[in-house]
C-alpha cells in the first residue's frame, strides 16, 4: 500500500441522552477522524476513542492529535506500508499513546481490505457471521429509572444488561435489578471505583449472579485483582488494566481475571487485538468487545474483531440509534432481536457520509507524502 495522503479530522457529535459512570457524565463526544488515501483511489478509515479528558486514561483528543501530527503520522508515510500488521511494528519506538495508534492503524486496516476486496472482519480471521449485543447503562438518577430503561433494553431484544456502579451505587440497585428480572445476563462495570479495603463490601456481590464484575480495582493493577478473584465467585473482567499481550499474559498467570474485556483503542490497534484474542484462546479466557461511545467507523471496527471465534459474550456494539440522532456512516449499524449481521462488502462495510462529516467537523488537516 502505498499512502498518498492522510486527513485528520476533528469532530463533534452530541449524545442523545448523558452517559454517566463512576468517573464522570459525557453529554457529547468530541473525536478525530481519519483518512487514509491510497496511490489507487481507495480510502480507509480509523476513529480514535480518546475523549476531551484524561479520565478513562491519559489520552484526550489534544494529545492524539499531537501524536499523530508530530510523530505517528511522520513515521507512515516514511515509506511504503506492505501489510496493516507492519503498523505496529513501526510505531513500537513511540511508548504508550495506544487510542492514537489504533486510529492510524484501523484506517490502513480499512485500507488494506479495501484493496484485497475483503471484508475486514475476514482479513482479521474473523469466522462469525452475525454478533450478540449487549447494552451498558450508566448511573441514572434513580431506582426507578434504572428499571425502567432496563425494560426498555430486554423489550428492544439486548442479550445482556451491563450496569456502571461505585460506591453509594451498587448493591442496592444490583438487588433491585435482581428482584425485577431475576433470570437476565447481568453484569457490573465498577470503572476502577473500589479498592482491597472494600473485599468485605464486594462479597456481596456473589448473591446476585453476575457474569462478571469489570474493573473493580485501579487502572494499572492486576495484583490487587488476583488477590480479590481469590476471594470472590464472581469472575472479574479486566478492561483498563490491559493493554497489550503481555499485560493480558501476566493477568492470566497471575490469576487476576477470567474474563477480558477487549477495547481496540485502548490496545493500540487491531494487530495486537487479534494477538490478545489469540493468548485467550490458548487459556480459555472468554472474550467480549467494549464500547467507548464510538460513532460508526468505530462501531464498525468493533463489528469486525467481535467476528473472531474467541469473542463469546455479548458485547458493548450498540446500534448507532442509541447513541447518535445521526451516525456518520450509511447505511447505520442496527440491530435485529439482539444482533447485528457482520457485513459483507469490502473493508468496514460501512461508507462515510461526507456530507455528514462535515457538518460536525470543527477542523481539519491533510498531510501528503
């Protein structure tokens, strides 16, 4: 693949309702979009998953522009690109800036299947034809409303229900859950909110049933959480704490989940994806693709890599009419009693709508070999 030119761009859409969890409320979503052109016509496109804050983690959308301008950028159109998993390797001097590189390398991704005719999800390897969705649900104002939207999901056809708590936020609602839908797939997202000193408090947790508790301890940990998995029946779910393989090896050994949650932006890109999806497989971890509030080139991503075999639990892939009054992508990503058919047409089988695009770009800027 030889890249003619790369388009960044700057946007921002707004929310259809405020997404709140135990580190904040986003009420819309600032992003950037890339363009990757090729030398034969073709484009290619990425969505990093940074946000306006260092909350989530230590990226934002000023920081991954600065990467990608001063130095990612730079180092792709050095020279030709032979295959996408070469995009890594390249960019491996720069440390960390993982969202920042998962943008860049999804859009050659985009590219490079494009260019074979493939869908993405089978240039990744990916074997399903169709994926389960489930549906997050951030902290609501209320009991009653939490029920209420709940409803509304498992009626819409959702395979599984995923709650944000924290403290003051947590058994409670997890009981009331419990007593109004005994049977459903439910699952809890802490966002790192607790700690060792709340093993007690978090035993509790067991009697409701869980598929998984996510991320209850801090971000960069995963021996505090071998110490609590030892404690509870619930499996934790690792999201925050993995970044690359090797983080994903060293929790397994240590025993510090049977679960991972897998987030393309928040491991660099789709390579080391498939390469974490691989390490699972090999120990019998399952598998699921979060979400990160994604517009539909994101979304469409994550559609591709829930493809591949070892992503068993229904994910956080939502149709885009639940985030967006309009996505940027046509035709929208929807659902059907629960899923979501992977498409068939080359690259992310979704086209950009330009016009769309630009009614919510605030800036952009072209960068040519």
């Amino acid at each position: 693949m030889e890249i003619k030119s790369i388009v960044l761009r700057h946007v921002k859409m707004d929310l259809l309702h405020p997404f709140t969890t135990s580190v904040g409320t986003e009420y819309d979503k600032d992003f950037i979009l890339v363009e990757v052109k090729s030398k034969s016509g073709l484009s290619g496109w990425g969505e990093s998953v940074s946000i306006i804050e260092p909350i989530y983690n230590e990226e934002t959308v000023k920081t991954n522009w600065h990467m990608m301008n001063d130095f990612l950028i730079p180092l792709l159109l050095k020279e030709p690109i032979q295959h996408p998993d070469d995009v890594s390797e390249r960019f491996k001097p720069i440390r960390g800036n993982y969202n920042a590189k998962a943008a860049l390398e999804g859009a050659i991704w985009d590219l490079y299947a494009r260019e074979m005719n493939l869908p993405l999800s089978k240039a990744l390897g990916g074997t399903k034809d169709k994926i389960e969705v489930g549906v997050s649900v951030g902290i609501q104002e209320s009991e009653a409303k939490m029920l209420q939207n709940i409803e509304g999901y498992l009626t819409e056809g959702y395979k599984r229900i995923k709650v944000k708590i924290k403290p003051g936020w947590d058994l409670h609602i997890l009981e009331a859950i419990r007593k109004e839908f005994p049977d459903i797939p439910l699952m809890a997202d802490a966002n790192c909110a607790y700690s060792l000193d709340d093993i007690e408090h978090m035993q509790q947790l067991d009697q409701f049933n869980l598929t998984m508790i996510e991320q209850p301890l801090a971000c960069d940990d995963i021996i505090d959480h071998a110490k609590l998995q030892a404690e509870l029946k619930t499996p934790i779910c690792l999201d925050e704490s993995i970044h690359t393989a090797e983080d994903a090896r060293k929790a397994i050994e240590l025993g510090s989940c049977k679960i991972i949650n897998l987030k393309i932006g928040r491991v660099g890109g789709l390579t080391e994806s498939k390469k974490i999806h691989d390490l699972c497989v090999k120990n019998n971890i399952p598998m699921w693709c979060g979400g990160m509030l994604e517009a539909g080139i994101g979304r469409a991503h994550n559609i591709a890599i829930t493809s591949l075999a070892n992503f068993t639990l229904p994910g956080d892939t939502a149709p885009s009419s639940h985030y967006w009054k309009h996505d940027i992508i046509s035709p929208e990503v929807e659902m059907k009693d629960g899923w979501i058919f992977v498409p068939n047409e080359p690259g992310i089988g979704f086209e950009p709508s330009l016009s769309k695009i630009d009614d919510v770009t605030l800036y952009s800027k072209t960068y040519r070999r």
